[in-house]
C-alpha cells in the first residue's frame, strides 16, 4: 500500500498592498498569502494533494508552523485507509487532545488541519479522476453524513435529520448537475469596491463589472461614512438602479455604531451587510439583524467552527451563511455548516476573497446545489479577479457566473514556479 512520504510546506506571500487590492476598514495593506502543504505519497501515479490556509502577509508563517507539526500525525501512514474514510481521519486531527487543547476547535491549528484535509480531498478526487464537487455530489446521503461531526450540533441538526435532508434532495441529482455543467453557478464581484481604490476607478470597475455580466458586486465600508455614502453614490450611478450592491464592513463597528451606520446607507438599496460586528459576537449579529431588517445580514468567513454557525442560525443572527474553504478544518466541517443552513433554510453564499479561495469554494457550493440544498435561489459566489494566474486550474467566469470546473481535484494546485517566485524569504 502507497504511504503518505512528506508534507511539504511553503510562505507564500504576494505584495497586493502595493495596489492596495483587498484593502478595507480594518485590513488596509493586505498582502494575500498562503500558507501552504503538499501531500507527497510513494504511489506509482506520482498524484500529490494540494491544501493551503489564506492569510494576509504577517503570520503567514506561525500557520506554515501549523500545518508542519501535522508531520508525525500524517508522514508515514497508509494512503488508502485515510482517504477512504475521510470523516475518520477528519475526527483523529481534530480530536488529538493534544492539538485540540490549542483551540478547541478554533484558531492557527484548526485552519492548519483544514489545510491538510483539503490536500487529501485534493488527492482523493485526483485519484478518482473527479473534480472535487462531482466527486462529493456522487456520495450516498449515508456517505455524506459519515463525513461529519455531529457532536455538539444535535440541539439544532441531528444525524438522523441531515440524512433526511440529503434524502430528499437526491432524485434532482443528475438534473442539477447538468444545469451546472451547462449554465454554471451565479457569482458576485468584490472587485471594484476594495477601500483604497481612488474614485475613478471605482466607477471604473463597477462599468466594468456589469459589463461582464454580474448583477451583484460589493463595496467595503466602515472607513468613514462620508467616504461611505460618495463612493456608493458613485457605484450606484455606475451600475443603475437593477443591480445589486452588498457592503462589508470587516467586523468594524461596534453594535450600536453599525444600526446607525447602516441606516444611513439603505438608501442606496443594499443587497446585504458583511460582518458587521465581531465575528464572534452571536447575539450582536441578532441585534442588528433585528434593527436593520429588511436589510440582510451576511457573515461567517470568519466563523471559527461549525458550533458558532448552529448558534447564527439558532438565533436568526444572520440571512446569509458565507463558507470559507480555508477557515474552519476544511472540507468535512463546511459540509456540516451547508447542512445546517438547509436545515434552517438559509442560503449560502461563499466568502472567495483572497488567493486561490475562488478556486477552491466553488466545488463546496457547486456540491451544496447538486446534493444537499438543490438550489441556487438567492445564491452566490464572490469573485476576485486576483491572483488566479498562479493556479494549474484557475477559475473561468463567463457572463458573471462560475463555469462548472471538470479538472479532476479541489482546484488547489499552485503552479510550481509560482510557489517558487512568490516563497516569503526565498
């Protein structure tokens, strides 16, 4: 049997603050990075699964640091048992009471373990010559419930409801599936409304965007209202009165300052609004939703664990669950947070901003339509259009939608020369 060899690891950082891409009220001069693993096995395929954890510049390496103490529980151990239960082995990284006392379940080492489960999906769908959603969406409802945790989560999602869940969403399989493969996924672009954008092209880019085909994107605020109200002016007149603006504030308000924030920007018809508050803060998030509703609450890129998401949902804190690939322990745990939002009829829409987190969240919603929620209604998919050059299989918009990848993989190879190039040091 192929034994796992290695678990390579590599400080990639790209110097975006330079143009000030990704800038908003509380990340300025982001620098997107990744800390990222290879997955090296002895099999004769040569096939290696790639995984990796988004940072933003500084600290990029304590997760590489992470991700390189998982060595002695991965290195050495035989490839075919760890893939063909992937709930088992999500369960002995994060169950290991020694790493799990670092978190629980939260923090540097839970992303660095989400980080190496997503390289052995990477290797798993690889393997099955499947991109990574299709290679999900073929699961039986049973296999699929085997890949989660349900332990603290049964207050809000039995296993026994989840299979139910994924019961009836099968028969629609195969149609939905080829909607996808036909027509794509809907996506929105953050592209035009990074903070530090200047004027012009912020009315630029908002042209630019409804000229290709989108008819969201989303603008960061929270600087200054002021700043806040000229540049969604702008944006609006730029796009007209039938596309849709989100904003995102990036956890900068305070409770009572994002109410009143807030309700000084409906004016301008907001689609929703990101994280306005702590990421943390549960029943903050709850109530603002309540002060500003009808307007939307969207939040979770930041959301450390499945557990928080159960209580977002259990107290109606947010309208719009935003996964994150890299986050939470990868794969597995997103799955448990997709069957949590059907559960609560909630839609998803990923959180894609930052390098290779457009490449990598389209499967897990691509597989939220086709097996667990079978629908796109209200749903989305953020786009940057950043950095996408330095992936073996980038993602392809067409006519403001994800085109369905058919690669086989997660979508998270990095070229070589660009691991090389960009290598923080190197």
């Amino acid at each position: 049997m192929a034994v796992i060899t290695a678990l390579e690891t590599a400080d990639v950082r790209f110097p975006t603050s330079l143009a000030l891409d990704g800038s908003d009220a509380m990340n300025p001069d982001p620098d997107y990075s990744a800390a990222y693993v290879r997955v090296r096995t002895d099999a004769d395929d040569d096939l290696v699964g790639h995984g990796f954890v988004f940072t933003i510049g500084r600290g990029n390496d304590v997760q590489v640091a992470a991700i390189e103490a998982l060595a002695g529980h991965l290195v050495g151990q035989e490839v075919e048992p760890l893939l063909a239960d992937m709930g088992g082995t999500w369960r002995s990284l994060v169950h290991d009471s020694q790493l799990r006392w670092l978190g629980p379940e939260k923090g540097v080492m839970h992303m660095a373990i989400g980080a190496a489960v997503n390289a052995l999906w990477d290797l798993k769908a690889k393997r099955a010559g499947r991109p990574l959603w299709q290679l999900l969406a073929a699961l039986s409802p049973e296999e699929i419930v085997d890949l989660v945790d349900f332990r603290y989560l049964t207050d809000a999602l039995t296993r026994e409801e989840a299979l139910d869940l994924l019961t009836a969403a099968e028969p629609g399989r195969a149609e939905r599936e080829k909607q996808l493969l036909e027509s794509g996924y809907p996506a929105y672009t953050t592209t035009p409304g990074w903070l530090g954008y200047d004027d012009a092209k912020l009315e630029r880019l908002c042209h630019e965007a409804v000229e290709a085909g989108f008819t969201q994107i989303k603008l960061k605020v929270g600087g200054d209202l002021a700043d806040d109200v000229r540049r969604l002016g702008i944006a609006r007149r730029a796009v007209g009165p039938d596309i849709r603006i989100a904003v995102d504030a990036n956890q900068r308000w305070d409770v009572g300052d994002a109410i009143n924030w807030i309700r000084e920007l409906t004016r301008f018809g907001l689609a929703w609004v990101e994280e306005p508050t702590s990421p943390d803060d549960v029943l903050g998030h709850a109530a603002i939703s309540r002060a500003i509703a009808p307007v939307p609450v969207a939040t979770g890129e930041h959301m450390a664990n499945r557990v928080l998401a159960k209580q977002f949902l259990q107290q109606r804190a947010l309208q719009v669950l935003q996964i994150d690939a890299t986050r939470v322990a990868g794969v597995n745990e997103n799955i448990a947070m997709l069957l949590l939002a059907a559960k609560f009829g909630v839609p998803v829409c990923p959180h894609a901003g930052g390098v290779g987190l457009c490449e990598a969240v389209q499967h897990l919603a691509m597989f939220d339509f086709v097996a667990v929620s079978g629908t796109i209604d209200g749903r989305m998919i953020e786009f940057v259009d950043h950095l996408h050059e330095h992936f073996t299989t980038p993602v392809v918009i067409e006519d403001g939608r994800y085109v369905a990848p058919t690669a086989p993989g997660a979508g998270t190879e990095m070229l070589a020369e660009s691991i090389s190039a960009h290598t923080f040091g190197g």
